[in-house]
C-alpha cells in the first residue's frame, strides 16, 4: 500500500487561508483500530475552532482537522473484530479527516445507513454523536416535552430537531433568517422563531417554557435560556458563540429546580464514545434506515478548496452540514 498521502493541514493558526495541502505519511492503525480510505469528510465548526487556534487536539490524535469521514476500511489492527477490510464505514475520527486516509477506534465507526450514500453518511457521525449524548443521554429528552434548540439550521441543529421530533417531543427552534426558520418547520419544528424578530424567551414561556434546551450561542443567551425554562428544566451548552461568561442569578436554578450542564465530544474517553455509538447503532440507525431522519446537506466542495468551505461555514449562509469530497 502506498505510504504517503494528501492532506489538507492548519499550516499557522489564521482564517480559511492557513489550510494548506501537504503531503502526510499513511497512519497506521494500532491495536483496536481500523484505517479508512476517505471517501468523504464532514465539516463541521471545531475544525474552524482548531484552525483559528482557539481548540487544540488532544495530545494523541492527528494534528489535521476532520472530526469524521466516511469511506472503505482499508486496514485493521491487531484485535479488530468488528469490522474487515473493504466494509463501507462512517466514523467519528479523533482528528485528520482532511486526508486520503484517516485511523479511527473500530468501535467509532457505524455503517452506511442503507439509504444513504457515503456523500450523506460522512454527514453524520459529528453531529448524530453530538445530539445524541447531549439531548438524549445527559439531557434526557423525553416525549411530550417541550424541546428548544439554538442555531435550528445547523448541522447540529437540523439533527436535534428530527430526532427531538422522532423522540415524540414538541420541537422550538431559534435560526436567523425566514430562509433557515422554514427549513427548521420542515424538519419537524412546531415552531421556528426568527431570533432577528422574535424574543425566543417570550415565544417558549408562552408554551409553558422549555424542558430541555440545547444550547450553542451563550453569552446573553445563558440568563435568557434559564428564563426560557420550564419548572424542572435542563439547559445543556455545547459551544459558546457569542461567549462563555454571563451575569446569571442563581437563586432561579434553585427555585425553579433547573439542571445546567454541557459537554464537548474530542477529548472524551474511547470507552465513553464507544458507548454513544451503540445508543445510536441500536435507536438511531434504525430510523436512518427506515427514511425516518436524513442529514441535510448544505454543500461539497473538493478536498483542496477546504478552505472556501471553512469561508462558507463561517459566513453562516449555510443549511445543514457541509462535506469535502476526498476520494468518493
Ligand atoms: N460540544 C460538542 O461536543 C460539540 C460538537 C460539535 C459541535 N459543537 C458546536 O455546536 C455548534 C454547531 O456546530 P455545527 O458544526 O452544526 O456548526 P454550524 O452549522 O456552523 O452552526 C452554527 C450556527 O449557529 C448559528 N448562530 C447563532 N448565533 C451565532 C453566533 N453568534 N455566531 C455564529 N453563529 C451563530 C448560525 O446560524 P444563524 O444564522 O441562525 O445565526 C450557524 O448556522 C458549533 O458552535 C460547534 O462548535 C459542539
């Protein structure tokens, strides 16, 4: 097998411009590991974080940007029984789906969705595994509540919505244009609010307030969240757009009973992601498979324009998720 690669690495922190191609060596998958040929990769909001600098890799994942892909196991590690050379796969990487070849853990990695392509599935294992632990597993997400998510017509966004929906809960949705607001009812929101028109906090409490809120703006939006918050609530931040500090009067969280977490995915435990995906492989997939939910896709651009697609994702013009075409 050939031993160097093309990819596409942060050659300085910056803006779109630092991607750079480069040729890398092929990596080697170690014990517990397949290695992909990538057909395609996802794009998605930490790699602009990685690439400005402001979201460093763990210590022992690629330095290249990518956080999922899809493709042909190319080869596996000593132990690997899940998976044999020549299977089409999408995977959660840690790191380094900008390349022709990406290792993941074997356990990361869920098939193809029938229905979908490669193209569609490199879509889904950032954001499916994101939605998944933070809406279902830590938020608790249960049918007839009253579910709110920010940024509607984001990857994430588009995710949350159809599998809230799927879920049996009521679905709210903040987006930025009538455009997105559209799309978002489309997917399953009973409501979309223009948040450039709209006071979301007034729109919810209207309903009851939220059960849950899944949160990816911050800043303001932290104290807005707790009053859009039903009795009991849980307000669960993934990213912090507009910030992370805010001025916040705690004796609501007690009052009122409201739970406030969050979580990020890259550095959590092999074992802990591992997990995410059997809950997805054994209730996700099977909607996957059925038509029932489907990844929305904004764009694709070749591998060696990375970088006008981080322009495109930053412009935020965007509806849904955005994909590089590696080697389809
Ligand atoms: N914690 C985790 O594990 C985890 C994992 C994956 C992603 N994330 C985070 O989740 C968020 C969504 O990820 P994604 O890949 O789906 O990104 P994306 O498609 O670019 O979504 C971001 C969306 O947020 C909306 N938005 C609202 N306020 C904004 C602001 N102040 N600045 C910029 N955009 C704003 C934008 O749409 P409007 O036009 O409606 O404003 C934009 O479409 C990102 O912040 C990402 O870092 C977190």
């Amino acid at each position: 097998m050939t031993k160097t690669m093309t990819a596409v690495e942060i050659s300085e922190p910056g803006g779109p411009e630092v991607l750079r191609a480069a040729t890398r060596p092929v990596p080697e998958p170690g014990a517990g590991q397949i290695l992909i040929r990538v057909a395609y990769a996802g794009v998605n909001r930490p790699d602009a974080l990685q690439r400005a600098g402001n979201y460093a890799p763990p210590p022992d994942a690629s330095d290249l940007p990518g956080l999922e892909a899809s493709g042909v196991v190319a080869d596996v590690g000593p132990g690997v029984t899940e998976w044999a050379v020549g299977d089409e796969v999408c995977a959660l990487l840690p790191g380094g789906g900008y390349a022709e070849y990406a290792v993941t853990s074997a356990r990361h990695a869920l098939p193809v969705p029938r229905p979908l392509g490669l193209k569609e599935a490199a879509c889904l294992p950032e954001t499916y595994f994101t939605v998944w632990t933070n809406v279902f597993m830590r938020g608790g997400l249960r049918g007839g509540e009253r579910f709110l998510v920010h940024g509607g017509s984001s990857g994430i966004g588009t995710t949350a919505i159809q599998l809230a929906k799927q879920a049996g809960a009521r679905v709210f949705a903040t987006a930025g244009s009538a455009e997105k607001c559209r799309v978002c009812t489309e997917l399953g929101a009973e409501r979309a609010i223009n948040y450039r028109d709209e006071d979301f906090v007034e729109v919810v409490r209207a309903e009851g307030g939220a059960d849950l809120i899944l949160d990816m703006v911050g800043g303001d939006y932290i104290p807005r969240n707790v009053k859009a918050l039903a009795d009991d609530g849980r307000l669960v931040m993934i990213a912090f757009l507009s910030g992370a500090k805010a001025e916040l009067n705690f004796a609501q969280v007690m009052v009122r009973r409201l739970t406030l977490t969050g979580s990020t995915l890259r550095p959590q435990s092999e074992q802990a992601k591992a997990e995410i995906a059997e809950g997805l492989r054994e209730w996700v997939w099977p909607m996957l498979e059925a038509g029932q939910v489907a990844p929305v896709m904004d764009s694709i651009f070749p591998l060696d324009k990375a970088a006008e697609a981080h322009a495109r994702l930053e412009s935020s013009e965007h509806i849904g998720k955005i994909v590089l075409e590696v080697a389809p």
